[in-house]
C-alpha cells in the first residue's frame, strides 16, 4: 500500500479554504481518508490536518510540496506535508532515572512506537546496561566539573547523529539557548509536574510541601524559557496525605511514561502544529 | 448575529464527499466555521458534522434542506440540517431518586443547558416539590396496578405535549415497545452502571456482589431492548472495598448527573449521529 | 440508633497511641465501627480518625471529652470528638455565577448534603432568586464604592447568624484577614483551577493562555493568604486546543460543583485534619 | 533496618478486636507504623491490615505466627503474618503480545517492582527476544494440537520452579481447574475489559461491537470461573468512534499495563485480602 501523505497548514481564517485545500486533493488524484480543523476565533486562525492517498496521485509523491504552493500561497499558509509510516532518527538524553528511558527503548522494540532510536546520551553511566540490553548505542557525556564542555561535546554528538526528534526522557541539566534553537521544535521534555505548577528541581517535593491532591506530568517542546515551551500533553492522579515524596515519585513515573508515549506518538504521527505558546493537537 | 447551520450526514464513503460538500456551503455564501469528520472503514461509512453561518447566504435559511438535497442525492447521504440555538420543547420522566431531574431543572434555569422543560411526569408523587419550586408542570402517573392503563395516560401526554426530547432521569419503568417507537431517537435514558456491565435492577448492588473496582454510568437513546440502545455517554468512578451498596449509590448520583448533563448537551448541539446500534459524537 | 462519635487527633508519633485510644474505647464501653490513622514519618506525627458507638458507653456522652482528656494529656494531643449526624449551620457567599450556589441548595434541599443553609450571601443581586426558591434567606451586600464597609456589613451579619461553616461558592472578593481569623478553619472557598497553578483573577483565561491540556477545580480552607489554604480535595478534567475560555469556564463549573461538593461532605462527616498548610482526609 | 512484620487478618466482627490487636503488638515490643481496617457491616465481617517494627521484639521473629495464635484462636481470625521485603519467586505465562510481559521485565530490572523472576512461559515463541534480553529463562510449551499434554508439561514446569507468585500476562489459553485449584490466590490474571462486561475472547471487537464510550482493564485472581475470579484492580479510558478496533487495542495496552502492574504491587506489598468473591485492597 502507498504511504499516505499528512499535510498540517496553518493560515489566517477566511472562507473558502476547506473548499479549496478538497478541491486540490480531490483534483490530484487523491482521497482523503481524514481530516481535522481547527478555527481560533479569539486570534482569527485557522489549522487543518489532511490526510489522503498517494496511490492514484497525478503526479509524483515527491512533488506534493511543489504541487501545494499554490494553494499555499492563495490563503497565507504555513503548510507541511510527510508521508506517514515516518520512523524519526531519534535521540534519547536520559539522567539516572531510567523508567521513561527504559519504556521508549520497550515500545521502539515491540513496535508500540515507530522509533529509530540512534543514541542515548547521559551525564551519569547507570543506564548503559538497559540501553545496551537493547543493542542501542549509549553515550556516556559527563559534566566533571565542565558543563559548557559538556554541552560542546553533546552539540557535537547531535551534529553526527542529526536526529530528527530528541526526547529528554528525565534529562535533569537544562539545556543551553543555541542548543535548544538549533533543533526547533524537535524537542521535546517531560517534565515530572503538571506545569505551570511546580517548574523547576523536585516538584514532587514541592508538591508534597504544597499538600496537593492530585500531580501529574507535561510533555512539552523545549523552548529557551524552563519549563516554558507549548504543551503536547499533560495528565494528573490524584493522591492522598499517605503519598510521602517517595511515593509521589513512585506515581508519578507511571504517569510520567505515559504522557511521554502519548507526546511522541503525536508528533510522530504529525498531528502536532504549535501556534505561539500553545499547541493544536489533531486526534 | 444569525443563526449557525448544523448539516449531519453519512452515507456510504467514497471520493469528494468533503469536497463536494465544502463546494457547495461556499457556493450558498456561507463560511464553514467547525467541520469534522469520520471515516468507519471497516463498515466503509463516512460521517460529517458542518456548521456554517448563514448570514450571507444567497438564498432563504428555509430552503437549506431544499437546496442540499442535490449534493446528498448525489452521494447517497441521510442528512440533516438544523439551525444552531435549539431549544428543544422537553419532558423529564423521573420516578423517586431526585437529582437527576433536579440537575436538570437548575441547569435549564441556570441556561447551562438550553431547554424548554415542558413537563415533568413521575409514577410517584415525590417530585412534586423540587418541580414545582422551578415552575415546571409536574403529572403524577401512578401504576396503581394498572401498568397498560399508565402507559396509556402517559402516551396521552406526550401527544399533548409534543416534545423535541424525552429524558428519562431515572425512570425505573421501562417503556412499552410500541411508545419507544413513536419517539425514535428522541428518548435518552441514564442508566446507573457502564453498560453492558449490570444491565437491569439494581445495578450497584449487582457491582457491590461482584466486587468491580469502578462503577459507572451510562447514557444512551432507548430502543426495544432493555439498555440496549446506542450509547451516547459513559462515565466512570473509582471504589474500594470501603463502599457498601448505599456509598456506591451516593457517589453514582453525582456520575449519572454528569453523563446526562453531557448527553443532553451533545444532543442539542447536534452532535449525535446512529450508526447502527453505536453513535458518532462530533466535539 | 445513638449516634457514633468521631474521634480526630493528632500527636507527636511514638509507640503504644493505638492500643491505648482502642483501650480506652473498649473501657469505656463502646465499640469501634471505623478507624483509620496516618503516621507523617517526615514529621513524626500521628493522626487517627477513630469512630464508635455510644449506646453501651459508660458514662454520658457529653462527657467524651472530659473522659478522653487523660489519654489526651498522655499523649500530647490535640484531639476533637463530635457526634455524628453533624448537620453545621451554614452561610454560603457567592457572587454572580449561579453554578456551586445552586448545587449546594439543591444537596440540602435532597438531603444529599447534611445542610442547615442559614444564609446566602452576596455582593450581587442576581442569585436572589435560585435562592429564594429554596426558601433560604438572600442577604445583597453590595460593595457600592465602600469595600471596608461592605466587609463590616458581612461581618455582622456573621455574627449574627452564628454559622458553624462558611462556603465560598465562587464569591469573588477577597475577605480581609481580620474576617477570616474570626472562622478558623470553618470557611471553605472553591477556587477554579489546580493550585498552585493560576492563583488569582481569571484562571480559566490563565488556563487557556498556558495552553494547558487539564483544567482543575480546588477546594481550601480560607487563610490569609490568597488560595494558599490548606487543600481539602482537587480535580481535573482533560481539554483540548478546540476549548476556548467560555468553554474552559463551562466544562469547569461541573469540576467546581464536585470539588465543592466533595469538599463539604468530608469537612461535615469530620474526616478532615490540618497540619501546617495541608490536611489529611481520612476516607 | 529490620523487616517491619505485615499481618493481614479477617474474623466475624465485634467488640475488642481492634484493642485487643494492638495490644498484643505494643506487649510483643513491636510499633505499629501503619493499621488499616475495615467493617463489612453487611456481612459482619472486620478486617485489618496491621504493619510494626520487629527490631524490639521480645521473641524471635520467626516465632511471630505462634505468639499471635492465641489472638487469632480467640477472635475465630484467619490470619497471616509476613515480613516486608517480599520478593516472591514469579513465573510469568505470556503468549503472543508482549506489552504485559516488557512491562514486568523492565519493572523487574529497574527495581520498581520486587519480583524474582524465575521463568517466562509461552505457547508461542514469539517473547523469546526480549525475555532473554532480560537474562530470564524462557520456556516454549506449544500446544501443537495436544492441550491436556501441554498443561501436563506446564504443570512440570511449575512443580520444578516453585513460584510464589504466577502472572497470566496476557497469556490466551485457559488454565484447567485442576492447574489453578494447585496455586490458590497465587495466580493473577490481566483480562482486557473492564469486567464483567466483555468476558472471554476478543473483548475489544466486542467493546467496538457494542458501541462503549469507555474501555478498561481488569486485574483479578483467577478461580475455576473464566474471568470471574475476585477483582484486585481495574482501570479504564475514555474512546470515541474514531477508535477502531486496531487502536482500541493499543490504547488499552496502556491501562493493562498499569493494572496488571498496580495488582502485582498490591499482591507483593501483602495488601489483598479475599472474601468471597470479593477484594479488600488496603492502601
């Protein structure tokens, strides 16, 4: 079967565009097997994700780019289109805790996510063995006194790799500007709170000291403000006075891995656009 | 401001539906300002939910169904257009338990719901108080060993009434076949378990007996069958071996409340399509 | 059926608290229907919630207390017996939006919610009627330019009433300290979002502006500082990027009822406990 | 630090026990760190979980059961003493999808589950890969057309390793009674519905058959009764239309994961107390 082509635009709202972003697919030979939009009315927006075959195409896959500029163009769009069935060369940067590493190594080998996983990166050296029980390269960066060194040495690992998505799956140094505007919206953190509550060191901590009744986690695109970056999921349990700190970790990696699963299937499934700080996440 | 459009459809799936019917809302004037849509390819249907303005559009509002009926021949479509606003004329069914009728009637009064409460008809006559304190008529229908002769007087009601919309809130009789069937998809009934889990009589004491560690609440339109019908909406709660029988039935209350208020809501927008013995639920 | 009594300590932890409570119940002559305790190692505290039947004690039940202050003394504790069937004289403040006021009458009106409603308070006259229709007594306090006044006003009135619990139902003005250290720990305010998050004015634009994907409601006992109160119970619910404000404001009123709901009940059925800023709630 | 002691016990209730619990414990020269009971007041029954120090007692700890006979003897208890620390010897029975059985094996590896896992057992060879990426022995039993002699080969397997604990992780073929009458309250099963909704194969071609607005999954021990056995855990997510079956089953991968998970704790953390055929799930 051909792949499909995902197209994701973005544009000013006006009349017309869904006629006529149907019209060019249907007038390219192409059938579309699902569509979603969006309309922000507050900021006069419009989002759609289109969906639609390639196997009757009037011309050549490749061309799809070239073939929507028109249309593209007519409305003011910000548009990208990908083939589905992407399998993103991915990096995964880990600290010491190894639960959100271990599921995405887990789920890249059942096939639960269509990961390429072509590193994992971390400042401590206790998760090569489960990163090697899954013939995965690991890559032991760390600081010894010398972040910016350390920083140098992973831009440089990034550089030769060239992933095309990088996770922070509990990564605890943050990481500098001109690295994160080097992989724009590539990113992406899970962040053990659900933010804006709780930025920063241990919000378990923090949110056993606050005496809340409910954490939760947030997978986020990293931008260069901490813990700032638009939100691609989120989730919360709730919890009692019997919940000491160590017990909130405890819950929370549960909650942690699965907003993390959710987040990176959403983008690799583009269903992601971002517009400011927020995110349009297509079903 | 006028009135919003709401067209539902499906018909069998094919090339150009979302096209064809895009073409022909801009064709009429209007703007598209939500449309979603759903492909079941295992039954290969297509399903559509447009709302468009109808401020500019180039012929009168009361010909809409007129002028689709073209596009929908074309396509083979069961459609159905209706203007945004509804406020449909209701009768509440409710025997002893109060809150699901009371949340109705603050939610009518409140407008968190858009409902034109006709009537409230009860077997018992306990309702009488919190029905009248809202000004809404209430019937006392009483069996009285006389369950055919019931049915009979309750039919009379409704045929002088007319409603747009049937609720059973905890109505503990079940209705005739032949008065289901007069009210096709306009009876929605709340049934106090995650159907088809404890179908019937007293289904927290069927979920205290086997044990379950959640309990839920369903609505769904009614047919012949017992809790049979297409399901709108389904919530569910954690317990725990702490809840007897009388705790499940007090935290089911504020579950049943909710699932209603969700399905009501999701009527009245027409945002509910019936495939079948399931439901489509446009958001 | 005598009423149980409702034990709540609190004490440093250290061996031997249980037996002698249990002791001095089964001594006294009644049995234990239902305890529960939390041992705080971080802090080292204890905290029980022991209830137990009456009609075989020993001695008249008004004289618990005194007959518990020995084991008290022994202890350390700070410890607090009521009878149960607690049904607290209550004054509900609540500005315009009818939502949490209404829900609140129609639990005591249901018995759903052990309730005196005394008085409804507000500094706008638009839920005079909802109250009204509950034949509970609508006090208009209105700010009119003259907000320490208006403060004085409410505190009479206060006093006049003599309420054992005061519920902020969405009541917009912030009291001033004076006001709240007269009702310690006997006024609970429902604030809508998850605190710590969007403390303040307009937490569902706060909400929506973070482009958060869970919104969340939190009941607290009143203290000085703005929504910083120990937190009795929270709740959240999932959106989406197709939720604008009004429609985080809708969504979040059914969260802010249960909160607010919940909330009272574990406060009314003595189950609630502070320590510091935050409470332990025994189930 | 010494092993805290857990006893978990149930006896027809009445007055004294509770007294009469700690009393034994506080004279042993234990500390009771966590207590937690329960009445069933419908079927007469108490239960309790009760958790103390041994570092003080005043006998051997190995002499537990014998001293606390006297207690048991007088109270009609079935009791059951255990240290903390459990680390039972686990067998696990997985056939051809592998999510339930990498979540055991990651769980086990990074520590966040205390289990030995003593053996992985498939009637497919299909989990060979990534059971012995986790250094465990797999054990391929087909049935290849002889049923009874491959649960004879299953009962060797059994006999020779001995487990305290046997995980059916999604493991399709029915154990004969004979097989689970062997390992009574010792086998636990992950079937993929919310019970007792969708009993046996296939249950989520029959959640999307039936139409559920919800999905679940349900952790139970397993009886002679297929898929009735008493609940320990259960947990459920929310679906729409747009789920087909293919993404029911990955979406409910997720929840049988973290129920099978949250059951396995509860077993190993001596939490699980059975009457009938119900749970009592301390916390």
């Amino acid at each position: 079967m051909s792949p499909h082509a995902v197209l994701l635009l973005s544009c000013p709202d006006h009349p017309g565009i869904v006629a006529d972003v149907a019209q060019w697919v249907a007038s390219s030979g192409g059938n579309i097997v699902h569509a979603e939009q969006h309309t922000d009315r507050e900021d006069g927006m419009f989002f759609q994700r289109v969906e639609f075959t390639t196997d009757s195409l009037t011309f050549d896959v490749a061309e799809l780019d070239q073939h929507f500029a028109g249309v593209a163009a007519r409305h003011g769009m910000t548009a990208d289109i990908r083939l589905s069935g992407w399998r993103p060369r991915t990096v995964v940067l880990a600290s010491k805790p190894p639960h959100c590493l271990a599921d995405l190594l887990t789920r890249a080998y059942t096939g639960d996510l269509d990961l390429d996983l072509a590193a994992v990166v971390s400042n401590h050296p206790d998760n090569a063995g489960i990163t090697e029980r899954f013939s995965v390269p690991f890559h032991h960066l760390p600081v010894d006194g010398d972040r910016a060194g350390q920083e140098l040495r992973l831009d440089t690992l990034l550089g030769e790799v060239q992933p095309e998505l990088i996770v922070l799956a509990r990564y605890m140094l943050v990481l500098p500007p001109w690295l994160v505007d080097a992989w724009p919206q590539q990113i992406i953190n899970i962040h053990h709170s659900f933010l804006p509550a709780f930025v920063g060191a241990s919000p378990y901590r923090q949110a056993h000291d606050r005496g809340v009744k409910v954490i939760g986690a947030t997978a986020h695109y990293v931008t260069a403000g901490l813990d700032e970056g638009p939100i691609i999921d989120q989730d919360v349990t709730r919890i009692s006075h019997r919940d000491d700190v160590t017990e909130l970790t405890r819950k929370g990696r549960d909650l942690e891995v699965l907003v993390q699963a959710r987040a990176v299937r959403a983008h690799i499934e583009h269903r992601v656009l971002t517009w400011g700080n927020r995110t349009v996440v297509f079903e």
